[in-house]
C-alpha cells in the first residue's frame, strides 16, 4: 500500500504534499520546520491517534489524505476532527468513529481486522525520531500506541491467547493488589514494634466498651424489676383475696371485726415496700438508658467530627491495627499468584513460540540483516523477545532495532500479502556514522524497492528515484 | 435548670425538718414547694436562687417582693402554717443590718427576728400588695448552694439527710446519696405532673429508706452469726443465692407465716431473732420452697432468709415508728 498525498487544511491554509510510489525524502536545511509533524499528519490521515507537535494543533485541521492498497484500490480518508473519519471508496462514504472503529477503518487498506497485528502495526512500519530507533520488541511507539512482539506473533501466527491473557491481567491486578496489602501489613508490624497502646485509645473503643457495659448493666436491672413485678403481683393478689373473702373475725371482747386488708398486719407493709423497691429500680433502669442513650449520641457526634490531620493519622493507624491478616499469611497468597502468573506467563510463551512458523520466519530475517549491519553476534530465536536492552546501546541498538523492523515488515507482507509503507523519521540519529547509514540504506534499495518509503531528514540518503519534498520555515509555508 | 435544681433541694430540706407531721409534698404546684401537714395546714415555699449568690446580689431584692408576691397570692387559698422564702443568697434583702442573719450555714429566720430595717423593707414590699401575707408566719430561710461541683452545691442538704438518718440510727455508708438522687428525682418528677394535686406521700419519701436499709447484701449480711459457714461461703451463698433470698422475704404469704410464728414464740431480748432462727429453721424448709437444694447450702440458706425475713420485719416498724409512718 502507499499513500498518494495528504493535503492539510488550516483555517483559511492549506497545502497538499504528494509522494510518490517508491523513495520520498521530506527535507529540510534545519531542524524544527515541520518534518517530524508532516510524518505525524500522515498517521493521523491514516485514522492514528497522535500527539500534535508543539507547532501544529492536528485537531484543529482538517487532514485528506489518497491511500493506493496494493490491489489498486483508492481510499479517499478525510478528518477534520479528532474523534471521527469520512473515507470514500468508490460510490461508498463510510464514516468511522475513533479510536473505537478504528480496527475497521485500517481493515481496508492493512486487509486484517485481527486485533493483535492491528494493535501492533505502526511500531512495524513507523520508526519515530525520538522513540522509535530504541524500540526492538516492546515498548511505546508514539503518545500511547504501544507495540509487543508476543501479542504481535500471536496475531501473524493466529496463535489465540486472549483467554490467558486475560488470566494473566487479572492475575497481574490482583499481584498488585496484595503488594499494596503487604506494605500494610509491614506498617501494621512496624506499629506494633513501637507499642500498640493505639488501640485502647481509640476513643471510639472505649465508648462502645462503656455503652456494653452499660448495657449489662441494664439487662440486670431490668430482670430484677421483672422479679420485683412477680413478686408485687402475688402480694396485690393476697390483697385482693383478702378483701374479695369478706371474711369476719370475732374478738375475745365478742366483737365482730371484718378482716380487710388495711388490718392484715405487715400486707400493705409488703405492696409499700415493693412499690418503693420497684420505683427506685425503674430510676435506675431510667438513669441506665439515659447513660447508654448519651453515650451513643457522644458516639454519633465523634463520627460526624471531622478530623484534624493528627487524628486522621491516629485513625488510620488504628485501622491498620486492626487488620487481621499478617505480613506472612499475605506473603504466602503473593507468592502463590506470582506462581500462577508464572505459569500463564509460561504458557502463552508456549502457545506463542512452539512450533511457529512466523517466529522461524522472523528470526531467520533479523539474523540476516543483523548479520548484514554487523550486529548479529549472541542472536538466536529466543533473543527476539529479550528485554536485556542495556547490553544494546547507540549504534548497536539502531542497527539492531532496523534489522527487527525489516524481520517484521517482511513477514508482514507474507501473512497479509500487504507491503507496508516504510516510514523513518530522522533515521541518522544521533550516534550513527555515514557508513552505517548507507548500510541500512543499501538494505532498503536492495529488498524494500516495492515499499513506498518516506525518509524525513535534514540529510541526503543515496535512494534511486528520491521524490523531494522540500520544507521551507514551517509546514504549510 | 439550677433554680429547679435549688427547688428540689430546698423541698428535700423542708420534707426533712417537717418529717413527724409531714402528709404529701409536691413541687411545682399553686407554688414552688408544698407541704400539706397531718392537720390540714401547709408549708408553703417561694425558692428563688441565684447562680452566683456569694457575689451577685444585683437582683435579690426585686427576687424577694416577687416572693412577697407570691406567697401573699397563695396564702389565701390555703390554711398555711409557715410562708417560706427560701433563697441561696446570703443577703436576700441587700440589707446590711440583717445580713449577719444569714451569713455561714444554712439559716432560718422568722421576720419577727429580723432587724427593724430588714423588716420596713418587707413592709415596704406588703403594701404594694392588695392582701398581702400575715408576717406571722413569715420566715427566711437560706440555703448556701452554688457552684457546679455537685459535692460542693449539696454539702449543707446531704449534711441534712445524714443528720435525718443518724436520728433513726441508721447507719448505711452511701445512704445520704442514694436518698438525695432518689428524692430529687422523684421531687423532679412530681414536678412535671399539671394535675396540682398528684403530690408526694410521706411513704413515698420514707419508704425508699426502708428498701435501702433492708436490701440485698445489706441486712442479711448479719445472718451469718447463725449459720455455721465461714465468711467465704456464706458470701458465696448470699450472692448466688440473692434473688432468692429477695424473694423469699418480699412474699406476703411466707414472710406473715414467719412473722407470725416469731411473735407468738414471745422471746425477748437482743437475739430474741438468732434464737427463733437458730430453734426453728427447719420448720420452714418446705415454705420457703428449697427442699431440692443440697443439704448444707438447702439449712444455711433457710436460717438466711428466716433471718432476713424477721431483722426486715423489725427494721420497718423501727423506720415508721420514728418518723409517725
């Protein structure tokens, strides 16, 4: 596929840039006039989300861009905002929402739609000016678009792994979870080293233990009202007997007395005295709720008050305190899941590296070209997915970085049968010498001259047929 | 809610000075505080207080004409015996010849006593009054009671109930609070009752003596000179056996039984109780319901509430006697 030309739009500016088929050259005497940012319109026409450079606000224009897919089909894209594209194909206007659609917007002219190659396309063809010449097999290609070779062969072998990877995320979350409740319980120890008086100053605690207290206290007092009620009952029923017999008694003088309760003697004593006995004991009862009732008011008032920073700090600590679980039992439940993790971790590597033809493929192309720019010593199948990037270091890591990118664009090109555009953006850098540049352009012009390339420079490189586009002061001068 | 406070304690000092011929009181009714006496004839209070009576005695004469006020008003309704203005100020008239009289511990004073000059000012007071109060029976009384240290503001009344219950010879540590705080609150009480006439009986105020100084771990402490338990074990009993102990001596129908019993025995003498006690216990196993107990704890705890039973007996006829319950 190449692009034709974009064409940017600014208010009342516009200017269009053509490119050609083979070998274009964005150029520039000095630095800072819209090399980097014409790369980055490119991009952003082909459906990317990019950052604007300092100079030029991509939101605010309206980018057009004529992509040729290598069938012959012409794509018309037109973006004027960040978060929607029109492309017109033929007859057909299709408008994609972005980021969200963008996957079926790149399908026409990448002719795939699996998520793990479309994620990870633009770290193959596109080499950024200040990332892009360090990233060998994982890392930020530009803002936040990020490329992994696992999840890239995975995609180019049709090898599925989202299930574990899946696992491996929730997995990879709860990891991080129980490193946050290990520190906890590393200050709960370091707490409790320095002397747990916390705890019992806690003015909370204290209230709740008063109010349960109180509140036995109660449960007796009112049992013995209960019992002081039984007893108060029999007697007003003696009482009641008493005076409901009508009985009569005769007195030596032959007088006859009617036996009431008022001349029972010690019966009105017995109701007297219960009733007293019961009274006090309802105060007491009283004085008992009025106590608890006041204690978990005081209790509702010291929740509602808000902190000084001191008692924050006290509360948290007594929150820690309290914290059941210690450093070793949470220690134990780390180590179990970084086990899991592990074996995920293991297994997608397995399901991505055994028996795959793509990883042969790759590592045979990086061996070439590595070989080819000098940096192919200590490189075997498994140094495709190495993260020991510090023993690759300035030139060593350019040219190794190029010989990764070369490996992927070929076999790009064999799953999908699409030959990307190759992209560099400042591809002399910063520690590469002439000779080492002309080496890996020696490489493009010998197995890339079917690859639309676009080279933004301030230097000149020996391309056959170089299509020139010269930038004055700024991009759309 | 201080003045309320002096009114409750105030009424406290009046029901006790008034004890032998005290009917009812109440609180908050035609005035502060009420005393019907046994023949028809009543105390009658204004008790007005002042928070910081040592130093402030700004107002205490307007304070003290409105009580003349009041009392004149309420005079004519009742049969009354005394007219008190009951006050916490050292000078309630604000008047240098009389204020000697007040000076120190709680005092009383009838207007008869008051110097001339003291008693003008009252004059003065009666004739803006339509049908002022008969000064005969007239009397100043004040009690010293301020600041907000409880032990401080009810020293001179607790002093007061210790006194009442030292002349029953009731000898209780912690008495003297626990009727203050019973009395106040049943004062208090009473207080918020709008019908006029629901007052305080003398039983009422009495009888929460009776039920303190004959109380579980109080009076039956004494039984243990008629057991054969060593101190251990018999508290060990009295309290695990407390209700039951209680309950026991609170039922009508068992404690006429052994009343009954004990007077028609006729002993006499200080021990009169251990001997009955000592001679008969085993005659009320059965009343008293603890046939199924062990036998050591089933005999102790018999001699225990028999005990308990007659000293309580003895002990209310005691309590109403001195105080013409």
């Amino acid at each position: 596929m190449n692009i034709n030309y974009v064409t940017i739009r600014q208010g009342i500016l516009e200017k269009s840039f053509t490119f050609s088929k083979g070998n274009n050259l964005i150029h520039s005497e000095k630095n800072s006039v819209g090399k980097t940012t014409l790369m980055r319109v490119i991009l952003y026409s082909l459906g990317y989300t990019v950052p604007s450079t300092k100079m030029f606000p991509l939101e605010k224009c309206e980018i057009e861009s004529e992509v040729v897919s290598d069938e012959g089909r012409i794509i018309k894209l037109v973006r004027s905002d960040a978060s929607y594209i029109v492309c017109f194909e033929g007859d057909e206007v299709q408008t994609y929402f972005l980021p969200q659609q963008q996957a079926k917007l790149q399908l026409k002219f990448f002719k795939t739609d699996n998520i793990d190659i479309i994620d990870n396309l633009l770290g193959v063809f596109y080499l950024d000016q200040e990332k892009g010449w360090t990233l060998l097999n994982r890392g930020v290609v530009i803002g936040s678009i990020h490329f992994n070779v696992e999840d890239f062969i995975q995609g180019l072998s049709g090898r599925d792994c989202s299930e574990l990877k899946k696992e491996k995320v929730k997995l990879e979350t709860e990891l991080e979870k129980y490193e946050q409740i290990s520190n906890v319980t590393k200050y709960k120890e370091s707490l409790q080293r320095i002397g747990g008086s916390i705890l019992n100053e806690n003015p909370d605690d204290e209230l709740d233990s008063q109010i349960e207290m109180k509140q036995i206290e109660l449960n007796l007092a009112q049992n013995e009202l209960r019992r002081i009620d039984y007893s108060l009952k029999s007697n007003k029923q003696v009482k009641s007997f008493v005076d409901s017999m009508k009985l009569t008694v005769e007195m030596p003088d032959g007088k006859l007395l009617r036996v009431t309760s008022e001349n029972i003697v010690g019966l009105n004593d017995s109701i007297d005295y219960l009733i007293a006995k019961r009274k006090i004991q309802a105060l007491e009862c009283n004085k008992l709720m009025n106590s608890i009732l006041q204690l978990r008011e005081q209790k509702k008032q010291n929740s509602g008050v808000l902190l000084s920073v001191d008692s924050i700090a006290d509360a948290f600590d007594e929150m820690i305190q309290k914290f059941p679980y210690g450093y070793l039992k949470v220690e134990s439940i780390k180590e179990s899941l970084k086990r899991q993790l592990k074996e995920v971790k293991k297994q997608i590597a397995s399901r991505t590296k055994d028996n795959n033809s793509v990883l042969n493929s790759l590592y045979i192309n990086v061996i070439r070209y590595a070989r080819e720019l000098g940096v192919d010593e200590g490189v075997n199948t498994n140094y495709l997915f190495t993260s020991n990037l510090r023993v690759l270091s300035g030139a060593l890591l350019h040219k190794t970085v190029f010989a990764f990118r070369l490996a992927y664009i070929i076999e790009v090109e064999k799953i999908l049968g699409v030959k990307l555009p190759i992209m560099l953006d400042s591809p002399s850098g910063k520690e590469i010498d002439p000779t080492n540049v002309q080496k890996m352009i020696d490489i493009l012009k010998k197995d890339f001259d079917e690859h639309q390339i676009i080279i933004a420079s301030i230097f000149e490189y020996d391309l056959p047929s170089t299509y020139r586009i010269e930038m004055q002061r700024s991009l759309l001068e | 809610m201080f003045g309320f406070d002096f009114q409750s304690n105030a009424a406290i000092i009046l029901m006790i000075e008034n004890m032998e011929v005290l009917n009812s009181v109440r609180v908050e009714g035609d005035e502060d505080i009420q005393l019907e006496l046994n023949d028809g004839t009543y105390v009658l209070a204004q008790a007005k207080a002042v928070v910081n009576a040592s130093t402030d005695t700004s107002n205490v004469r307007a304070k003290a004409k409105k009580a003349m006020e009041s009392l004149s008003e309420v005079a004519r309704k009742y049969a009354v015996k005394e007219l008190i203005y009951f006050t916490n100020s050292p000078d309630p008239l604000k008047e240098e010849t009389s204020r000697f009289l007040f000076l120190g511990l709680p005092s009383r004073v009838p207007y008869d006593d008051l110097p001339e000059a003291a008693k003008k000012l009252i004059d003065e007071f009666l004739s803006q009054i339509d049908v002022p109060l008969n000064t005969n029976k007239l009397k100043f009384q004040v009690l010293p009671f301020e600041t907000d240290d409880d032990e401080q503001r009810y020293k001179f009344v607790k002093q007061k109930i210790s006194d009442f219950v030292g002349e029953m010879n009731i000898i209780y540590d912690g008495l003297r609070n626990k009727l203050h705080d019973v009395w106040l609150l049943m004062l208090d009480n009473n207080g918020t009752k709008t019908k006029r006439d629901i007052t305080l009986k003398k039983k009422d105020i009495i009888w929460p003596i009776i039920v303190y100084v004959t109380g579980h771990g109080i009076l039956d402490r004494n039984a243990k000179y008629c057991t054969d338990l060593d101190e251990g074990e018999f508290y060990e009993i009295e309290r695990k056996y407390g209700k039951l102990i209680q309950d026991r001596s609170e039922l009508f129908d068992i404690v006429t039984r052994i009343v009954t019993d004990y007077t028609e025995k006729h002993l006499a003498g200080r021990d009169a109780i251990e001997r009955f006690v000592n001679e008969y216990w085993k005659d009320y196993i059965e009343v008293l319901g603890i046939t199924t107990l062990e036998e050591t704890i089933r005999d102790n705890l018999a001699k225990i509430i028999l005990y308990t039973i007659l000293r309580k007996r003895f002990e209310i006829d005691r309590i109403k006697k001195s105080v013409k319950l």
